[in-house]
C-alpha cells in the first residue's frame, strides 16, 4: 500500500482518500476534531514485553504461582486496578486506556512483535516493510522539525537477525526516522534516560513532528528491559519492583500532564506497549518467558476515551476472554488518528 504515495499522488487526493477514517464507539470519545495535519503519535516502545501481571492487567485472585510477588492497587477510575509500582498511572487513569487483550499469530519472537505493531505486518525475506512514521513523512515535509523521530536510537540485537520494523523500507532513506538524542530535562520527568527521551518526544510533536517512538531500552541481553526471563543476562522481577516499572510509571505519568496541561492530548496520541507478552506461569528461575497469545498496553489522548479498559483476558491472562485486539489493529489504530491510509486487511471495530 505504502508504493503509492511516493508516485506524485496530490495532498488533495490523499486527504480525501484518507479522511474518512475514524474510530467507533466505545474506544471514541467526544473530544473535539482536530485536523489530521495536527496530529502525532507518540509511541513508548518498552523493549523486551512487559508482563501484563506485574502492571495492566494483575489478577489478585489467581494463585501465586500465577499472579506473581507484587500486589494491586485500585485506581482514581472504580474498579480499574494496576500494579502496586504504578500509582502514578493509578491516580491518572482518567486519561488512560488499558487494552488488556493485544495478541498475534506469529512466533514468539521480539521481532515478530515489532514488525506488527510498526509496519501492520511481517516483512519477508530481509526487506523490511516501512514504519507508519515513515508513511507520515512521505505525506509531510517539514523543515523545521523531523517527521518521523526515533529516540534515542533503533532497537539492537534482540535475538534474531531480521528487521525489526523502524526503518523506512522501500519509501527510502528521505523517509527515515532521525535518531535525537535527548538533552536537558524537565524535573517532573524524572533523570533516567527513559524520562529524558518521554520530554524529548513531548518536545518534538510540539514543535510539528508528527511520529515519535521513543525506544525504552535498546536492547534486552545483558541490561535492563522489560525481557524478565529471570535467567542469567535477563532482567528479573525484582529489577521491575525496583526500576523499571517505576522508571516507566514516573515518565509516562509526567508526560501525559504536560501533554494534558499544554491542551495536546486531543492531538496527540501516546500509545505504551511491549511487543509481547509475558506466560501466565512464572518460570522455575522466577521470571516469566515469552507469550503472544495476549499482553496489555496503554492508549492516551486522540480519539480515545480514557479511564476504560478495553477487553478482557481469562483469570490468568492467559488468552483474550473479550474482545480481542490483535497488534495490527493497534498499528490501524495509530494510522488512523495521523489520517493514513489503511493497509490491505485492516479492522477497526
């Protein structure tokens, strides 16, 4: 799909072809229109899959050996719960929507779950299909600002040697994402490298760039990540308890009041997810290993009403229970709020 719009295609025609797309109840709110040329997206990329236990979707009910070491806390929306390590998330769930049934059909790789929620597919061979921020560009020049940011840098190795779905593909390297690395930061944000990199992107959209992801961590051997395997090299559910998930809360809480304060969230939308999910079981070592059968994230700002959850996984978060969400419709999803073109199988319920 991403072929036609680098053959001298007018903006005309490609508003029209493009405007029409727009999301239904119950994920659409009442927030005012906003022109497609204002929107961004801002997507959180946390590297390696969080485990949707041990943040969006806990099951305080469900045996240990199930739930996991940490407990729930309830949110300022009734009946939401979220991790005990997230009360910053907790007290601004107003804004925020949980989808606690993401999955895919496809190997339990991290590649494979990059590729979907970047490009809406798999590439084949090694050409790697072009990232939506890569599409914006073709659509938008600006000489003021890139259009199409990663921060602070393309994900590393993580495991496999295929693609992982941030590059420009066949739209070239004019539609390349430019790398920034971030600088000063606001003291709400916090001083971590993941905080730095959220006002960075808070930054960028609003001086007219239309795609930011922000990369968490750059690689999930031998460092921190959200990969809680538990082994040896992997991080663990203690690094969780006592970095990452705080890290990740502090941040994405600071990011959505100043993009809230600065009255930006209807324009911007701030998508936080892994490319997987973590199994229902902790592993002998303690931590939890690769599952794409369903995993949690989080959707703020654009078309979409905060304080709800959006479907619902069985008692072990184990597999979607209601309304699943497949990966690539969260990729539709953010196409959709930058006014994109749809690709070929696209479902927006």
């Amino acid at each position: 799909m991403e072929g036609w719009l680098t053959d001298g295609i007018t903006r005309r025609k490609f508003i029209r072809a493009t405007g029409a797309a727009a999301l239904t109840a119950p994920l659409a709110t009442a927030r005012a229109n906003t022109a497609t040329t204002d929107r961004s997206v801002i997507l959180l990329l946390l590297t390696g899959g969080p485990s949707q236990l041990e943040t969006f979707d806990p099951k305080p009910d469900a045996p240990l050996e199930i739930r996991g070491p940490f407990r729930s806390i309830a949110t300022s929306v009734p009946g939401i719960r979220v991790s005990e390590h997230l009360p910053e998330l907790a007290r601004r769930m107003k804004h925020v929507a949980i989808v606690r049934t993401l999955h895919h059909d496809h190997a339990p790789i991290h590649e494979t779950g990059l590729q979907l929620l970047q490009t809406g597919r798999l590439c084949r061979s090694e050409a790697d299909a072009a990232h939506f921020g890569a599409v914006a560009s073709a659509n938008t020049r600006s000489y003021k600002t890139p259009t199409f940011a990663l921060i602070p840098g393309p994900i590393g190795s993580t495991g496999v040697a295929i693609p992982h779905g941030q590059s420009a593909g066949p739209l070239g390297e004019m539609n390349a994402p430019e790398s920034v690395i971030p600088s000063a930061t606001a003291l709400a944000y916090g001083s971590t490298p993941f905080a730095r990199a959220c006002f960075e992107a808070r930054r960028l959209v609003s001086a007219g760039t239309k795609v930011v992801v922000v990369n968490m961590y750059q690689s999930v051997f031998n460092t921190l990540s959200w990969d809680c395997h538990g082994t040896s090299g992997f991080a663990t559910l203690d690094d969780y308890a006592q970095r990452v998930v705080p890290d990740f809360d502090r941040a994405f809480a600071a990011l959505i009041d100043d993009l809230h304060a600065r009255q930006m969230l209807d324009r911007t939308m701030v998508v936080a997810t892994g490319e997987i999910g973590r199994g229902p079981r902790i592993n002998p070592e303690g931590g939890r290993d690769h599952w794409e059968r369903v995993w949690s994230g989080l959707i703020a700002g654009g078309s979409i009403a905060g304080g709800q959850v959006i479907g619902r996984s069985d008692a072990h978060a184990a597999e979607p229970e209601d309304r699943p969400f497949a990966l690539t419709e969260l990729h539709a999803l953010m196409r959709a709020h930058l006014g994109l073109p749809r690709l070929d199988g696209d479902v927006l319920a």
